[in-house]
C-alpha cells in the first residue's frame, strides 16, 4: 500500500507539468455554479463562504483518519469515484500536516448533532474537511461532495473543467435511521450485477437499507442447502411472471451481494414471504401442501391464493431449516418474513402460524421484520412493521405502535415504485394509484397513518415490484425520478420540506444521471436540466 502511495505522489510530480497548464483554462461554465444546498436529500443546515471555494487539482490529496482501516475504505471510493472525470491521482494518505491541498475525512469532531449517520463538511479554500463519528457518517458526507461537483463529475472520461466545490460549512443528519429501498427478486429474477448497480445508485442519496423480495408463487431466489430443489426448481426455468424470470442467488452471490453493500454502508434486508406467497416453494415440495399434493408452478400475477399447512410440524421444520440458513449469512440485524395477502390462511391459523415463527426469527439473533399485517398476531414490541396500505387509518398498527412496536412506512399510493407514473407509462401497476413525482414527495411519514407519529416511525423504504420488471433499465427507469424523492422524505427535516425546491435540486441531477446512464422518467413536473 505504501509503496502504491510513494509511486502515485512521484506521477504526480512527474504528470505536473503536462496536466497543469491544460486544466483551469478551457472551463466554459455551461452551467450555474452549484451552492451548497443544491444536494437530495436536502442537508439540515448550510452556511454558505462565498470565500471558501475550494478547487480539486492534480495537486489534491484524500487523507483519512489514522487507524481507522474503514475510513480509509471510504477515502479509496472517494478517490475511485473522482479520478476518472479529473484524470488526477488523488492518492489518498495518512492525516499530516503538509501544505499539499487535501480533502480530509476524519473520525470525530464534528457538531454534535451528526449523531451516528451525519457528518459536517467543511470548505474552504485549502481544502475540504469532512468530519463525522462513523465511517458510515464519513460516506454520506462523501455523497454529499460528490453532488457539489459539477455534473461532469460522474463523467467516466477525462473532463477538461474547473472542479470547484462552494465554501462553507453543512451540518447534515438523517430525520430517520432507516431508508430503505426493496426489490422483487421473485417476480422476475435480478443479477447480482443488476442489484449491485442498483446498490451504486441507492448510495448516493443516503439509502441504509436493501430489502430483497426473495420468495413469492412465482419463484424462489435464494439457495438452501437443507431443501436443494427451492432453488433449482423453484428457481429454475421457466420461473417467474410468464415464465420468464428464472435464476437464483447462491449463498456465495448473496454473500457478494451483503458486501458489496456494506461497502457502501447499505444493509441487506432478506425477506421470505410467508406463510402466504408461497406457491413456488409448494409447488417444489408437496409434502409442503396439507393434502401432500403440489399445485403447478404459477406464472400469473395473482395474489393470495396459496398457503403453508399451518398445522403440520413439517412446515415448522422448513421454515426453521430457511430461518437459520438465512440468518448464517445475513450480518444485518433485520429477518423479513412476509405475511400480507394471506387470505388462503383463516385469521386463526394466521395468528398460529406466527406466533409460532416469530420466536424462531429471535432464536437465530435477528430482529422480525413483516408487512404490516403481522401486527394482528400481537408480536413482541421489538418486532418491525412495514405499512403498505393506502389509507391514512389501521387499527392493528396503532394500537402496535402505542405498545412501542416501530413501523416502516411505505403507503402503496406513495411509495411504491412499481406504481404507473400516468396512465400511458409502460411498466408498472396502477392498483394503488398514478404515482407522479409530486405525490412521492408529498406525504410525511409521521402523519400518515393515525396513532403511528414520529417516535413510532423507524423511517421509510421504496419498494419495486418486479411483475413488469425484466432489465436494470426497467428498474431505473421506475425508481428515478422517485426514489430520490422518497430518500429525501426520509433523511431531511419537515422544515426543509419544499416541492419547488425539490424538483429544481431534481431537475440538476439529469446530467449526473445521464452520464451514469440511468434510465429515468423524464416527469413533465421537473425543470430538467
Ligand atoms: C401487493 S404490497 C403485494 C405484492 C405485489 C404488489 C404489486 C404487498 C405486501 N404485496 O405481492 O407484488 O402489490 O404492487
């Protein structure tokens, strides 16, 4: 490492002379200078310095805090991020006092607001200092650097510009500890590649949280050893809406998966659904069915027709069996385990059934995570529901909230990113509503549903139903403009709360995305830029 380090400070010195004399002239400002404030989500306090303006050059230096290996790591994606648009080196080193310009990450001293997941960034004309308490406060602050850079930033060529970052100072941190995204592996099966592309995208408006629909009727994504056909049945050909879904995450993929996020401080979230939605693992394993008969393999888009054999003790050893094969390879503290549209289960065995499956997720250290309807089961106050709904009353959560459960927001009329736009869009669903920009952004998680305020809201997550779903560009293309939106209600205060703000910080993302080849929906709503 620190021979890599010596090498890149000598090509600095060497590359000098030819990089210098070619980067500050031909800047053609195209584009209004960027302020401070012109980031998604919308960062709690900034205090503009018209003197501070700090500009990276062949010259800057990532230096991170000594001894912390993870601070390092976000200063290696710091710089991977911004040497291809600047050609510069950017080595990233140990903190010292050198009169070399820097950009600095540093663990502690910042505001005492930023808590665990802020940070404060600072500029001036030596440099930028991000401070926070935790490498993951570090990479937010780095998002928030990156988006004060001019949109050629995420150009994956060499640009001849001016990389000026505004002076000042921000002092951010989120509203809600939890933002999470969801995606539907089920419906149509998602690569590696794509979920880590979505990974990329998530992080760079502050999302902690990945969601992966594993199961459904249609298919099931994730391997098993103690039921091997799961997955190359359940997973096989012919899975999926129409049949053409197939494909399954091994453990290894998994695991590539869980890092590959944690990386960019994201938790993976695995969810089986049951004990509805489960046609694909039924269909696999008769002896799974109550009559020991396994229904054919479903590729409609349906809901609420299957159901697990709730009296039999076979279906508690299965569901053990995937509890504790899940919860070996998860690091993240959360085990979703379904449990909406089980309307082939009476309300009885519903209750049966989790009660029973509840202490197995606790058994395995993780905290149980469902759709809202688990709350009719009475579970433990450290239990976790995701609202759905697309009412603005549910008396189950409620009274689960007074009892201090916490809750998920994601109305279905609000957040769902699998929801049309209008009605002429080309993927998508309607069930719920037309879902336009304005509407994902105009809600407050806190007063969504009665009885279920602040204190009882862990945050908010985006999910994206896969039944219309095939490409990385689908799923683009259905989750931008809106997850920012969602990102935003989740991180950034009431106060800040502002569609015309809003949609014009949106509008000046389009370069940043068109540059990333992100596939959005051009809303008529947005200035775009
Ligand atoms: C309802 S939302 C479902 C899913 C569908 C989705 C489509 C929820 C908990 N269940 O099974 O995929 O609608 O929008």
């Amino acid at each position: 490492m620190r021979r890599t380090v010596t090498r890149l400070l000598a090509m600095t010195a060497l590359a000098l002379p030819l990089i210098l004399p070619a980067t500050p002239a031909t800047a053609a400002p195209t584009t209004p200078a960027r302020q401070l404030a012109d980031v998604i989500p919308a960062p709690v306090e900034t205090r503009p310095d018209a003197r501070g303006t700090f500009q990276i050059s062949p010259l800057t230096v990532i230096r991170t805090a000594p001894g912390s290996v993870d601070a390092w790591q976000v200063g290696r994606q710091l710089a991977d991020t911004l040497r291809p648009a600047t050609g510069y080196p950017l080595p990233v080193l140990p903190v010292r006092a050198t009169p070399l310009p820097e950009i600095a990450l540093l663990i502690g001293g910042a505001d005492s607001r930023v808590g665990q997941q802020g940070y404060q960034l600072d500029v001036t004309r030596r440099g930028v200092t991000i401070r926070a308490n935790t490498p993951a406060g570090l990479f937010a602050g780095t998002q928030t650097l990156r988006q004060l850079l001019p949109a050629d930033i995420e150009s994956p060529q060499r640009q001849r510009t001016t990389w000026t970052v505004p002076g000042g100072r921000i002092v951010d941190y989120p509203r809600f500890s939890y933002r999470g995204a969801m995606l539907d592996l089920a419906r149509h099966f998602h690569t590696v590649d794509e979920i880590t592309a979505y990974v990329d995208l998530l992080s760079q408006y502050k999302i902690n949280y990945l969601h992966l629909h594993l199961t459904d009727d249609q298919g099931w994504r994730i391997q098993i050893d103690s039921w091997p056909r799961l997955t190359s049945v359940g997973g096989g050909p012919g899975t999926g809406v129409d049949g053409v879904g197939p494909g399954y995450l091994t453990k290894a993929d998994y695991k590539a998966v869980v890092a590959y996020a944690a990386a960019r401080h994201i938790t993976i979230i695995p969810e089986i659904d049951m004990p509805g939605h489960t046609n694909a693992a039924q269909s696999t394993y008769p002896e799974l069915n109550c009559d020991g008969v396994a229904p054919p393999p479903r590729t409609d888009t349906a809901v609420g027709y299957s159901s697990l054999c709730i009296n039999d003790e076979l279906t508690y050893r299965f569901v053990e069996d995937v509890i504790r094969e899940l919860a070996a390879i998860t690091p993240g503290p959360f085990l979703h385990i379904g449990g909406d549209e089980a309307h082939a289960t009476t309300d009885e065995d519903y209750r049966t059934f989790m009660q029973r499956v509840l202490p197995l997720v606790s058994k395995y250290g993780k905290r149980a995570y469902g759709w809202n309807e688990i709350m009719q089961a009475d579970p433990p106050t450290d239990a976790v529901a995701q609202f759905w709904g697309t009412g603005t009353t549910n008396t189950d959560l409620a009274e689960a909230a007074a009892r201090g459960n916490k809750v998920i927001m994601s109305p279905a009329n609000k957040a769902y990113l699998d929801m049309k736009y209008d009605r002429n869009t080309r993927l998508g669903l309607s069930w719920a509503a037309y879902i336009e920009v304005s509407d994902a952004y105009g809600w407050d998680p806190a007063t969504r549903v009665a009885g279920v305020g602040e204190n009882a809201v862990l945050g908010v997550e985006a999910p994206l139903w896969s039944e219309t779903l095939r490409s990385l560009d689908d799923i683009e293309y259905m989750a931008f403009p809106r997850l920012p939106a969602i990102a935003e209600l989740g991180w950034s205060t009431t106060a800040s709360h502002n569609w015309e703000s809003f949609r014009t910080r949106l509008g000046q993302q389009a370069p940043r995305w068109r540059l990333q080849q992100v596939d959005f929906y051009p809303s008529p709503q947005v200035p775009w830029r």
